[in-house]
C-alpha cells in the first residue's frame, strides 16, 4: 500500500497509464462518460512482473474534485498462454513457408529425367533404363510421331 502507482507499473504501461487518462479527461470534458478497459503490465512487491486488467472511469465528488475508480485482476497466466499462443502460430507459419519451399524444390527434382547422353534412354525412379520413345508412352498421355530434323537428315541421307 506504500507504493505509488508509478512504482506499481513498468516503464511501458505508466506511459500507456498516463496517456490514456489523459485520453479520458479530455473525453469527459466534452461530457462522454465511459468505463476504460486496459491490460497492463504490474510490478508484484518481489519485483516479478504480471499482466493485469483495469476497468476504470472518472467520478466526479460534490466538492468538484475527479477520483478515478476502478477494479483490477490478475491475467497473467491468459497473457502467457496468449504469448506461447503467439509465439507458436510464428513457428507454425515459419514451419508452412519452409514447407511450401521444399515442395517447390522437390518438384524441381522430380521434373528433371536423367537421360544417357550416349544413348538418351531415361532412368525411371526404379533404376530401370528406358528408351526414350517407351518411357514416354508409359508415363505420359502424349502420343509420338517419329520424323527426322534438317540436322539428322543430313547426317542420314547426305546433302539433297
């Protein structure tokens, strides 16, 4: 009880205190009269930290004097549970990008055929070597219609 509220707050929520009150005397003025909810950040007498709630609003007395009343209670253990909440949601979405980052790599991966450049036969995922015409045909849906280049044409029939 021989505490001010200044030593009862931390540096951050005496601020956030002061503006705010600041905030409600000015709103009374113009005669709005309102209960204020606020979470702040308390120093217990040991010197640890807690969240608390405060409803508060002015009152004012018969002589014209303000008193602020209001009503506190503790909500550390919820402000805990909000932070590991918080903090494990990061880790979640962290997690997710990670995931969409590998996904997108190993479809890299799978889109690349390894394929002999002596013989252009595709290696399948069980090792076996295909031709090339064959591993298409039983793999995809395409059709194949064999030709030749200008460039084999050459090499095949000579100069026409």
């Amino acid at each position: 009880m021989n505490f001010s509220v200044r030593d009862r707050l931390t540096d951050e929520s005496y601020e956030k205190v002061i503006t705010e009150l600041g905030e409600q005397r000015k709103r009374l003025d113009r005669g709005i009269k309102e209960i204020k909810m606020m979470e702040i950040e308390s120093v217990r007498k040991d010197g640890s930290i807690c969240w608390i709630e405060i409803k508060a609003k002015f009152i004012s007395e018969p002589d014209g004097r303000l008193k602020i009343v209001g009503v506190s209670r503790d909500i550390d253990m919820r402000k805990r549970a909000e932070q590991q909440k918080n903090m494990l949601v990061k880790e979640l979405e962290e997690a997710l990008e990670e995931k969409e980052r590998l996904f997108k790599e190993v479809k890299v991966l799978r889109s690349l055929l390894p394929i002999c450049s002596g013989c252009k036969r595709i290696r399948d995922e069980q090792g076996r070597w295909w031709p090339l015409d064959a591993y298409v045909k039983q793999c995809t849906d395409a059709k194949l219609s064999h030709t030749i280049c200008p460039d084999c044409r050459e090499v095949f029939y000579g100069k026409r």
